[in-house]
C-alpha cells in the first residue's frame, strides 16, 4: 500500500475517531461496541452462505472478511480492536496486515469468541440477534439504538479523501475485468466464460464480488438483476450487458457497461452510444445542491429525447413522460450512494435521520438526497426492452414504434 493511502487511512480513523465521540456525547453514551458479525448456516445445513462484515465494522479497519471480532469507542481513548483468531487447523486464522493503521487500534487476538467489555451507558450495533451472548448484552447495553444507528449511516454518507481514494481502486480493478469481458465477447464466448474472464483480469474470487456479477447475453440484458451464467454460448450475438464490480478494502465498484454484437441491428449500437452521451450529461449535471431526484427526472427527460429522436415513440417527448412510456424503457432509479456497500446507507433520509422516500411515480430510486461534497453517487441510465413492461403500452395503443421495438427486443 502506498505511504499516501496509508497517511490517508489514519487520517480517516482519527476522523472516525472525532466524529463518534461527539455522536456518543450527543446521545448520552460512554460506550460503544460494533460487531463484525458472522456467516449464518444454510438450513439444515453445515456450509454458511458468502459472509460480508458489518459496514460499521468495516468502516473503520476496511477488513469486509473478518468474523466474530469487536471494535470498542469509547469517546477521549484509543479505539480497541477485538479479532476472532483461533488455533485451528481446518481454516487459517485471521490475520492483521502489517501495516500502519493497525497502530491506531489496541489489538486484542482472541481465541474465543468473546462477549465485550462495556464501560458506562453503553450500546451494541451489528447482527448480534443469534450470539448467544445476546442477553448478557441487552442486561448492560442499548441494542443496536436507531437514533444512534441513523447517526452513524449519515456520517458513511460523506466520505473521507481515504475513502475516496479506496473507491478509485475498486473501479481501476473493475474496469480490467470490464475490459476482459468485452473481449470474451467479442470472441464468441458463453456467459459463464465471460464471468470468469472477469474475475480474473479483475483478480477476484466469486466469493468476494461486493454483489453477484451479472453477465446477461441478448434478452438476458433485460432482466435486471439476471442471475444465472449459461454454459454455452448463443447462436447469434446480439448484446452483453455487464454489471458487475470490485472491493477494495472494503469499498465497492459498480459499473455497468452494454456492448453491441455482431448480429444486433444498427440500430442498437446507435442507441447505445446515445445512452453513453446521456450518461456524460447527466455526470455533468451532478453538483453540490442538485437535487438527486430532479436528476433523475431529468434522465427521463433526455430518455424522451432519445426515444423520438431514434424512432422507437412517434409521439412528442413531453408525452413520453407524461404516458409512462420513459419509465417502461427504464424502470430502474438513476442511480445511489455508494461506498462500503453497493446501495450505501442514508440514500433514503434526510440529514436529520427522518425518511425520504422515493416519490411515488419513482419507486425504484434508492437516492433522493440533496447532492453535498463528499458523496460518492452512481450514474446508471438504462434503455430496456423489456415484455412485460412494454406489452401496457400495447395494449392501450401508445404511439410506440413497435416494429422497431420487435426488431430490437432480443438485444435486451
């Protein structure tokens, strides 16, 4: 690592440090502790599913793999840091980098899993339902405050030059693996071989991936959130579409990209390169004190555009939007926070912790907040062809150019 990542991430801590003990003041608590968490069981089962740390957790050490350990706050003191390290011979034992921001911590290597110490009026966050020390817990801690918690989501918001720097990796690995796929589409491979081309330019297991990949093939690039790899490569080759990312120390990647195949009508490449356009439009449009909501009213508005203008709808723009027409061709928000997490947290309220939901015309968008330095946002417009969306608009006899539609549908 870099000395000027590592100045950074100590800089991040003492940050951290700073910001929680005024939290901790504010909500009348001398203590805190924070749960990584741990791998729950398949049921009936002995395998546990892909375990993914607390984003509390992981905000302050960037370690998103580490099970059963402990970070304590306790405002004016070093922070403690617990971790779970067994003598065990069926899985290696957790072991800490060496390097310096382990200096800001008081270490704690624990062979068992251990129950906190607490000082004061306390309080536990994390997924600390199913420890069997959870009682003990709530007999001398506030579990998992949501004032506190809302808190603690509305610092992740803005993150730190650290953090800045750790999402930038994440998406230079990213776009390596973004690179391979293309070309293992380009040579005529399956989505399976396009899942592990990506992998690996991106050096990664699929068991570390911040969500699953998706690798969606013709009409696959039309189902969302499209969840299987075909083995065997199609026929023809309409389009790709990949979304997939990369952490890095704990920060995620999220980047989508659509590519045009040999057998796509020309007109699909054409719209791809607009939505690119549209993109870089948008990107330009994001700013302190823009509202993300108006930001993505503001796609529907250029998705109208684009629409008329390639001869998919025959009517004006502004019906586009009023009809639904903008929202069967993109069903999906414009984009969200990111971070620790892919959806990063505090996307949906106000800085005061109280809600802000989605309006009701846009139930998907995950961001309605006003854009502020030190947020780190997506841009993700989409054109879909999607039949169960289009087939309404059919129905009621929307001046939808539907030839052009038919002949653009197995492109997704």
């Amino acid at each position: 690592m870099s000395a000027s990542l590592n100045a950074r991430q100590r800089e991040h801590i003492a940050h951290l440090r700073q910001a929680y003990s005024q939290l901790l003041e504010h909500h009348q608590l001398d203590c805190l502790a924070i749960y990584s968490g741990h791998a729950r069981y398949h049921f009936a089962d002995d395998h546990t599913t892909t375990f993914q740390a607390y984003g509390h957790f992981t905000h302050w050490v960037g370690l998103a793999d580490v099970q059963h350990s402990w970070i304590v706050v306790q405002p004016g003191q070093r922070p403690q840091l617990y971790i779970y390290a067994p003598a065990d011979f069926w899985h290696l034992p957790t072991q800490l980098p060496e390097e310096p921001w382990v200096a800001e911590f008081d270490v704690h290597l624990c062979s068992d899993k251990i129950t906190p110490p607490l000082a004061g009026n306390a309080a536990v966050i994390g997924d600390i339902e199913t420890l069997e020390s959870v009682s003990v817990l709530a007999n001398s801690a506030q579990l998992h405050p949501a004032a506190l918690v809302r808190a603690l989501d509305e610092l992740r918001m803005y993150k730190t030059a650290y953090e800045i720097a750790c999402l930038r990796e994440a998406n230079r690995l990213a776009v390596a693996g973004h690179q391979a796929a293309k070309a293992a589409f380009v040579g005529a491979a399956s989505e399976l071989d396009i899942q592990l081309a990506y992998l690996q330019a991106s050096r990664q297991l699929e068991s570390d991936v911040p969500y699953q990949n998706i690798i969606g093939l013709n009409q696959h690039a039309g189902v969302l959130h499209y969840q299987h790899y075909d083995l065997s490569a199609p026929s023809q080759r309409h389009s790709l579409l990949v979304d997939a990312g990369r952490r890095f120390r704990g920060y995620a990647a999220d980047i989508t990209r659509t590519h045009a195949g040999p057998d796509a009508p020309a007109a699909f490449g054409e719209l791809v390169t607009a939505l690119h356009h549209l993109k870089d439009q948008l990107i330009q449009h994001a700013a302190p004190g823009v509202e993300f909501v108006s930001l993505h009213e503001q796609m529907h508005r250029y998705l109208a555009e684009i629409l008329v203008q390639h001869g998919l709808y025959e009517g004006s723009a502004e019906s586009a939007i009023e009809l639904g027409v903008t929202r069967a061709f993109c069903p999906h928000g414009l984009g969200h926070s990111l971070g620790i997490q892919v959806h990063d947290v505090a996307g949906l309220m106000h800085s005061d912790g109280t809600p802000a939901p989605p309006p009701p015309q846009h139930p998907a968008l995950r961001l309605t907040r006003t854009l502020r330095p030190g947020m780190v946002v997506t841009i993700e417009p989409g054109l879909y062809f999607i039949p169960m969306l289009l087939a309404p608009l059919r129905q009621q006899g929307i001046a939808v150019n539907w030839a052009t539609v038919d002949a653009l549908a197995a492109c997704g």
